[in-house]
C-alpha cells in the first residue's frame, strides 16, 4: 500500500447557505481545494462524493457524476458515498484506497449536506433515519433523545458535570468565533449560561441533561481535498501532510444491545487502527478534531481514543487541558458544535482543517505550534459506525 | 496492483418480495455468497453495499453498518456506495480498488434495492432522481422518455427496426425462463408480438418507439459476492475467476449537452479501459451482462464495447449473434429486461451472472462452453456514469 498524501483543501463557510444548492456549494468547496492543490486546469482521475441526504432533501441521486460534469472534469469517474452522519469519512476512506491501490493517482474528496432545506421536527427526523427502523425509529427516538440517555449514564459512571459539558461548549464557540468557516460565531460564558436568565431562556433543556448550547447547529456546507500519491510529489505548493493512518468499526445498530451503553467500541477500535498504522501513540498527537454532535461526545471520545482515563475527559475539559494552549487541544475549528455539522461534510471538514493545522497556515490565535500530527473522529448512527484518520506533516 | 478474485458469489430470486425488507434481502444474499466462499463462521475485513435509494424508498440511511450488525460481523467496517443505476458497480469497484490496496483481504460486496415499495408514477420518478434537476426533471422527462428519443435518433440514425428490438426482448425474456433468479419467466414470440391481438394489447407503447416489452421491469432483489486477493487463494471452492479489468467514465449530466446524443462515450471509454486492463480485444469476451434496462441499449451498448460496428448491433441480434449459442452470447442471465432491475443490485447480478458462467456451473441450456473471458457494463443516469468489468477464469 503506498502513502498517500493530502495536497490540496478547501472549505466553504457554514451556515445557512439558502442561496446555494448543494451542487453548488460541492463545486466551489472542490474548486477551492482543486486551486490549493495548484492543479490549474487540469482534471483529477476520480471524484468521491460524502453525502447521507442528496436522495431524501434534494430528490437527486448520483450527484457525484453530476458534479463531474459540473466542474468540467469529464470524463473522471465518480461515487457517491453514505453512511449516515459519517459519510465524509467514508468518502476520504475510499479516495484513500482508491489512491492506495495505484490504479488513480489525483482523487478529489468533497463531502457537503444542504440540510437547512429541512427544519424543526423533519432535520430531528432526517437524522434519525440511521436509526434501527424496527427497534428505534417507531418509538419516536431521536438522536438528541439517544445523546441525553448517553450523557445521563455517563454522568453516573463517570462523574461527568454539566459544568464539564458547559467548558466544550463554550470553548468550541469561542474556537468557532475565530474560525471564518464556523457557523456559530457567538462567545458564551459560564456566568452566561448559570447566571443570566436570558441564557437560561436561550439555552433550553433539548433531551436531560443536554441543553441546546450542548448539541451542534443543522447547517449547510462543503469541504474539499486533493489525494495524491506521496512518492510522486515533485514540486509541492503546500507542504505535503500524509494521512499515515486510518481505522473504522462498526458496533451493534441499537443501543439497547450493547453491554455497556457508554462504552463506544467502535471509536476506540478505529482510533486504534489508525494511530498503529501510524505507528504513532495518543499522546504523539498534537490536535484533534473530534465529532463533537454534542458536547458529551466530544469528552467521551477524547478517553475512548485514549488521551484521557475514562472518568478524566470532563475534568481536562474544565482544566482547560484541550482549549488552545493546552496538552492536547480539541476542536480547534469549532467542532461540530461551532463550525456546525452539515453531516455528509463533516468526515471531510476534520481532515482539511488538520490539514491547515499541520500545514502551520492558520492565525495565531488558532495555530497550535509546530504541530506534526493530528486525529480526527467522525462518527456515524450513535457510535455504530465511526472512522479516524491520523495525518503527519511530511518532513521535507 | 494485486489481482483481485471472486470467491463467493450468492443472489436471490429477483421479482416482488414484498415479505422481506430490503436488509432481509441484503443479508439473505450476502450470506448465499459467504457460504459459496466456503467462509462458515468466519468473518470479513470490510463491507460494500451498492444501493440507490434506502433514504428515498424506505426511510434509512447508513444500510451498510445496520447490515454488518444484522449479519453478526461485527466490528467490519462498511459503507453504501451509490451511483443511481450503477450504485451496484461503483460497490464492487470499491471493494475492488480496497482489496487491490492491500488494506484488506476479505470484502464482502452487495447491492439490493426494494423498488417496489413505490409503483406507478412513483418508480419512475424515483428512478429520474438522476435526471438533472433544473435542465431535464423539472419539465417531466421520465428515463422511458429519453430511452425513447434515443431510440428514435438510433433508428434514424443506424437503421435499427423495431424487429431488432423485438429479438433482444424475445431473447432476454427466454433466457429470464431459463434462470431461477429471474422476475420475468414468461417467454413470447415475434408472431405472438406482431399478430396477437391480445399480445399488442398487453405491449402497448409506453414512449414511441417503445413498447413494454423493450423496457425492465420494477424489481425487488439483491446479489453478493466475496472479493479476495489472488495470491493468497490456498484451496479454492470453486474455481476462482479474477476482475482482470475495471473502467469507469462520466458523460454530460443532460443529454441536450452531447453532440451527438447516439454516441455513448462512458460506454465506450469504461469498456475499453476495463479490456485494456485485461489485456484483452472484445472478440476475446465469450460473454456479456450489458445493461439493458430498454431493448434498445442492449443493441447501443454491444456495438460501443466493439462487438459489433455502429449500425450492425440491432442486425447481430436478430441474426441470433447475441443468443445463447452465438458468436457473442448477450445477457443469458435474462439481463434486466427479465431477471430484473433493482438498481442497486443490478451491478454486483451482473458480476456473480458472469461468475457463474466462467466456472461452468450453469446448466446446459445457459451455460457457454468452455468461457474463460467475461465482461459487463453498468448503465447510470442516461450513460452518464458507466462501469465496465472484465472477469478471467483463473487457469490452475
């Protein structure tokens, strides 16, 4: 299997994004990342598209050839690739093998979700079609409902506090404000939230104990990267990042058969994977982009991928441990929480914003210093099927 | 690049099923295929699923994982790969490029789809998802409207007579009698056609030149195989057959946008990039699967892989070219005009049909003697995604 590098990104900004259609924001996010590459004019040898909704939001199906056509890229080859809200992941994963293989050298990746077509009870309800049909869907579970079950138990076991979950919260909208991607750009304090009432009215419970300042906004987005094989890069725009490890899992499709409830087998396992095909320990990584849907799962990821004890992740939060500055800073995008999680993007959004981190092109208000490598987690259905890569800044 | 083996291939009978789910199906099929493979209990390293429409027709995303927990091969990682109609061969070209990658060993690859939840104008819309949204769906064209204008424009053009598309619709649905997993078994005739009162009652035109009987049928159904590398195959079941070549091209999302609206370019490049692969000419193939979800694209389809010239496919046909015991014996399987049409299972049936024949199981009236050299191709939008595979019986 041969390395295969990042070479080009690219991202859109999300938000509300009325004025676009998806193919719309798929093409700008993959001309941006296209530009970035310094591919010029020239076309790519196939297309990989991340998208859980196209069929059920846009009544459109094979966009990925569509988009093909869109940006003039014919007669490239393309797929489109679901899997819930780890769709983006799963398209980087088969661009990767694909890449892998030899049989294509340059792989757009683009990942984008125009979920704000659908508001209220139909964006609760879109999600929850990754849900068990029989088991979970008929009953009226939601994945906000599935998130407050979770954090309750973990509560219990672990000693997590709202005032853990309130530190991610308000440290991803603090990130999300200096990010220029990020949907949410609104600072909150703890006072804020504890003391103000207008905050106690703004900030409802959604699913006890998780408030709506716990959960990530329904936004529309893209974002885009170039694969390429790293033995071939002669003359790089960029400095070249590796994706030096990749892993997915898949556990049991309902909660109500897992042993453990609060424990997320799978992201444990493709957090593994992917740091030993790195060849590379939790604590050798420098910053993380976690799939952070709501605040709990941000903390609970950070000690199944294993830079925190279980029972530890809330406090580092609160200690400030994976802010910016800290020992192993989390989400410095925003997070889904900030920079918003328009789902068939996001898989992809982790890797491009690792991808500016290791490249060492953000601001210094966001930049962590020096960093060689970074980990992602995009996780699909509750934790039934999730994806990690671990990319490395190639020395040159 | 290793060389990638089928080892196992399972399908079920395609037509109504309205008793199973589509996970039913799903898993039904896959473990008809791991059972071939002689896998038993064991597990796989990843799963493909190839499916056009769970999110529009049955309300669920992420199939794949749900299938992996519903087949107890738990924790092996899978995605849904979807491509309108070729939603089938962009999962086997996945699980192919993954094998190929050396990343896994094991790939397990199924496409299905339950059409039939939908009838009427409801399958037709669904299926014209892949039409292009602002240029071709918003004024009404249906897929059996442009299959009709491309028919006239070939007659027009090539002087196909509606006798040649009456030999491919003869053919298929006598070979659909001959083949267990078919939808349509009923046989019919040119005098039954042309002469019978009731016959031209029952094939009333559905998009002029069009009858029924040039179009497939609303199929529910499912097909698998099992992916494994070549060098590793220690004592096969059956005797393994390799994907000795894979091509795959895109054309213009609109058909308004091509310049000449007969010629099928994704046809012709993904056929000539899967033979080249295989080092092989079109008069090597002993057998084709061709995408003939109208008459009329079986006959387009056999000239632009080079079988016949442009203008001599319809000819071929009614010569009895194309027939089981021809020069180039097309679609035995019954293709989709009788074994069916469930669009994702479409490209992995296609696969396992050849599979079938390069080992010599078929029975005496469906099976080619001595075939070592298979090839199909799967048709997306309208020739706007087009994959082809070349399979080798391997000489041991």
């Amino acid at each position: 299997m041969r390395d295969v590098a990042v070479i080009g990104v690219g991202m859109i900004p999300f938000g509300r994004r009325d004025e676009d259609s998806l193919m719309e924001m798929l093409a700008y996010a993959s001309l941006k990342a296209l530009d970035d590459a310094g591919l010029g004019d020239k076309s790519v040898d196939a297309v990989y598209v991340g998208n859980m909704g196209s069929g059920m939001l846009q009544h459109q199906s094979a966009i990925a050839s569509s988009l093909v056509d869109r940006l003039s890229l014919l007669p490239a080859p393309a797929d489109t690739v679901e899997n819930g809200p780890a769709s983006g992941g799963s398209a980087v994963k088969n661009g990767l093998l694909a890449v892998a293989s030899g049989y294509y050298d340059t792989v757009l990746v683009v990942g984008g979700e125009k979920m704000r077509e659908v508001t209220g009870w139909r964006a609760t309800d879109f999600v929850a079609t990754m849900t068990h049909p029989l088991a979970e869907y008929v009953y009226g579970i939601t994945l906000p409902g599935m998130a407050g079950m979770f954090t309750r138990l973990y509560m219990e076991k672990y000693g997590v506090t709202r005032e853990h979950l309130v530190a991610v919260s308000i440290k991803n909208q603090e990130m999300g404000g200096r990010n220029p991607y990020a949907h949410v750009e609104m600072a909150i304090t703890k006072e804020g939230i504890f003391d103000d009432p207008a905050a106690v009215v703004n900030n409802p419970v959604i699913a006890d104990p998780l408030h709506l300042y716990d959960a990530c906004p329904v936004s529309d987005g893209a974002a885009a990267l170039i694969l390429f094989p790293l033995e071939k890069i002669k003359n790089p725009v960029k400095p070249p990042v590796v994706i030096a490890g990749f892993g997915q899992a898949t556990d049991t499709h309902t909660l109500q058969e897992r042993e453990d409830p609060t424990d997320l087998k799978a992201v444990t396992l493709a957090a593994q994977q992917a740091l030993e095909m790195a060849k590379l320990k939790p604590s050798d990584i420098h910053v993380a982009e976690l799939h952070d849907a709501f605040t709990i799962l941000e903390i609970a990821e950070s000690e199944h991928i294993g830079f925190f004890k279980k029972g530890e992740g809330g406090k580092a939060a609160l200690a400030g441990k994976t802010a910016f500055g800290g020992t192993i800073p989390i989400n410095l995008s925003g997070g889904l929480k900030a920079r918003g999680h328009p789902v068939g993007a996001t898989g992809v959004a982790q890797v491009v914003d690792i991808v500016f981190q290791l490249r060492h092109e953000l601001p210094k208000d966001r930049q962590v210093k020096n960093a060689q490598n970074g980990l992602t987690v995009n996780f699909g259905g509750f934790g039934n099927n999730v994806l990690s890569f671990v990319l490395r800044r190639v020395q040159q």
